[in-house]
C-alpha cells in the first residue's frame, strides 16, 4: 500500500503533543526494552497519581482488607463435686443465677443438665467481660452438650454424638457364688448379668433354681470411640444349661420394629409381665403366709417379695395397665397398684417417690418407671415390696405361671432366620472366640 509522507508527518506531530505535557521520566527496565508511546502514557499516568499523593501517606502501613478481629474467647472448666448444683457450678465459673435461669428455659434440650454427678465437667465459653457465651458438657463417652449463641444473642443447645465402633465380644463361665460378687470377678458389667437374668427369667429362676456347676455363654455388644473401650452394649445371644437342660436365645428386630428375645425356633422368651420389677442385689423377704413381721414381733403373713435395692432405685411396671391407686396407705407406705388385662393386678410399696407423670387412671406400659425404691410406711430398710394377685388371689410372684408372648409371625420367619443364624451358630461353639472374660463362676443364686 503507498504511504503519504505528509500524513505520517501530522500524525507523528499530533503523538508528540498529546504525550509531551506529561513529561515524568519513567525508570529504565532491566533490558532497556523500548516501549510504545501508548504504553509510555499509560505507565507516566499512574505514576503521576502516585507521586502526587501527600507525602505522609508514603510512610503510612497499608490497610488489610478483610473481616475485623473477632474477641478472644476465655474458656474455664468447672468439675462437679458431691453437692453440687448447678447455680454452684455457674457460680464457680464466675456467673450468676439469671445465666442459669436462661439456660434452664431451654427446657428438654438442657435435661442432662438435671441430673449431674461427681467428676463430671464443664467447659464454659466467656467473654472478656465475663459475660456467658455457652458451655459443653461431657454426657456420655461419645455424647456431649453444647449450648451456644446464636445471632440474635439467643442460646440454643445441641446434642453432639460422635458414632461408636461395635464389636461383638463372646463370655462364658460356670456358676458358683452370688450374683455380684462372682460378675466382679468374671469383669462382666452388672448390666450383662441383670439383661442375662431378664432374658431366661421365664424360662428359669434365678433366685430359685440355679445351681453350681450351671454354665452360661453368651455374646455381646462391646462399644469403643477411637479405638477405645468404652463401655459394654446389649446381649445378641445367649446360652444357659441349668440342672443339665440348655436353654438358648437371640435377639431379633422385626420389620416392624418391635425387638424382643427369642428361640432358635423362633418361640418367644417374653411374657406379658416382667419377673423383676427392679434390679435388686437380693431378696430380703420371699412369700410366706407364717412369716414372723420384724417390726411387729408376731406371726403375719406376707403375701409378697421384698426387692432390697438402694433409695432412688427405679421401680417398673411389671405389665402393662392401669394406675388403679397411686398414694399412701398404711404400712404400705406410699404404694401403687396397677390393675391389668386378664384379672391380674400388682402392689409396688414403701417408695420414697413416685413418677410425677403419672396419675389414678393413668395408663402405664411393661417397663415403665413408676417409681423409685423407698422405706416409707412399716418398714426397716430401703427395699420394694412387689405383690401379684391373680383374680384376687394372693399369690407368689416368683412361682406365678403366665402365658407366653406370641411366637415369630410366619410372614418374617425368614428374615428372622436370616439374622439369627450367624448368632445361633456363634452361641453353640465352645471356646473359640475371644475374648472369654472368666471361666470362675458367674453367680445367680440370692444370698
């Protein structure tokens, strides 16, 4: 294409003076690279922004963008002592009662906080000023409960649970001592032994029948959290031989939901009335129409089974009914008498408390805590005295004959089966999975 000398001569006039006011002298780069005169404005332009701003700013700290710091977090831990309240322990981390008041007012999420014993602790959240930012509280090895601020300045709490890994662990040993003493010294946990006793309570009696020489196995959950063991879960199976007869049972989950107990054959182990309506360490009193009365001094029949426990032991319906009495009466005490379905009735007496839940006429199922063990009315120590009348009829709650649960429906035999046979198959060896906790005896025999 031919060039016009005169144009590119006016063009080279009119970029001289469009960039000569400017004028700033740019440092040399490192290889003295020539730059366009385009360039060379765009770059004389912000330095001349620069250069003409005041000479203080220069010297001054660049500002960080971001978010501004948030306060520092005081954290004090607090541990319970016997006694202690919690108004005690909000008051040892430095609060008062109205931090307690709010806390409180979040009703059941809070309800652990009810019941505290010695060693537990808590970590409290504060500001600077002391003022009560939350707290978290150790409930169980893998549960704690942490109350925080929301927002608005609101507190809300939460249940923190971190997932256990499940083991089924194996134990077996042969009886020959008390019930207790003999799960101390085997290392199982009281809670094994009494779901061992739940399980077989009305296939045998436990306070009547057993023998030395019996032989028990059975198979159980074990809990650990990071590797750890931390406590000790349900029974899956179990297997007990008393005077020469093996009695075997599983646990199975229905789809439906319902839980329950039953034999390899799919029978099942419940009846429609607990045998022990708490967990006892012995019988202080059996049925006995010629006892004599240890307040009274003289002949007295006593028509049922003292359960000797601790004060606060929880008292459970042994069936499902009908609060027909709840109140004091006499020797009794303060007593409850549940009516139920097909003529039978019990007595719970001498509590120190009832269940503030339930009322006369109000509806209770097998298992639910009534109560809690006392020594109200006639009586010489700590202990439930549990009657069972059948058609009115004074009869012996440890020999009474019930009906059974009803057997495995035909429509989930097979999954029954399905998730039974590992453990039918597990609970009939003998010996070869471990840990095996004792081969000393574990005892179930009363005193």
């Amino acid at each position: 294409m031919p060039t016009d000398p005169a144009l590119d001569q006016r063009i080279d006039q009119s970029i001289a003076q469009a960039v000569a006011p400017i004028n700033i002298p740019l440092p040399a780069t490192p290889l003295d690279t020539p730059r366009s005169p385009q360039t060379t404005a765009t770059l004389s332009n912000t330095q001349e922004n620069l250069f003409a701003a005041p000479a203080d700013d220069l010297t001054r700290p660049a500002k960080l963008s971001g978010h501004p710091t948030e306060p520092p977090v005081i954290t004090k831990t607090v541990k319970v002592t016997s006694g202690d309240s919690l108004s005690t322990i909000f008051a040892r981390a430095g609060l008062g009662y109205s931090e307690v008041s709010q806390l409180m007012a979040l009703g059941d999420s809070v309800a652990p906080l009810k019941t505290l014993h010695p060693g537990d602790e808590f970590s409290f959240q504060l500001s600077p000023e002391q003022n009560f930012l939350g707290l978290s509280y150790q409930i169980a090895p893998n549960k704690s409960l942490s109350v925080s601020r929301d927002g608005q300045d609101q507190l809300i709490a939460k249940e923190i649970v971190i997932p256990m890994e499940t083991r089924l662990a194996t134990a077996e040993g042969t009886i020959d001592s008390s019930l207790y003493q003999s799960a101390i010294e085997t290392g199982l946990s009281a809670n094994i032994v009494m779901q061992l006793a739940d399980i077989f309570g009305w296939k045998i009696n436990f306070l009547k029948d057993v023998q030395n020489g019996d032989h028990f196995r059975i198979v159980y959950e074990e809990k650990f959290l990071n590797g750890k063991h931390v406590d000790t879960g349900r029974v899956m199976a179990a297997q007990f031989t008393n005077s020469g007869k093996t009695f075997q049972a599983v646990r199975y989950t229905a789809p439906n939901g319902k839980t329950g107990y039953y034999e390899p054959n799919g029978a099942s182990l419940a009846r429609g009335f607990l045998r022990y309506p708490v967990e006892f360490s012995r019988i202080s009193s059996r049925f006995d129409m010629h006892r004599m009365h240890p307040l009274y001094h003289k002949i007295r029949a006593h028509k049922g089974v003292d359960f000797a426990a601790p004060t606060g032991t929880p008292i459970h319906a042994a069936g499902s009914g009908r609060i027909e009495f709840i109140g004091w009466q006499h020797g009794y005490g303060k007593v409850i008498k549940i009516k139920h379905d097909g003529g039978f009735e019990t007595v719970y007496g001498h509590m120190s408390r009832f269940n503030a839940h339930i009322k006369n006429g109000s509806k209770v199922d097998m298992g639910e805590t009534i109560g809690y063990v006392g020594m109200t009315g006639a009586a010489t120590g700590p202990h439930l005295h549990y009657e069972f009348h059948v058609k009115g009829v004074y009869t012996d709650p440890l020999a009474a004959k019930l009906p059974e649960a009803n057997p495995i429906p035909s429509r989930y035999r097979k999954d029954f089966l399905a998730q039974t046979q590992s453990l039918v198959d597990q609970i009939a060896q003998t010996g070869q999975r471990a840990p095996i906790q004792s081969a000393q005896a574990l005892g179930l025999v009363a005193d």
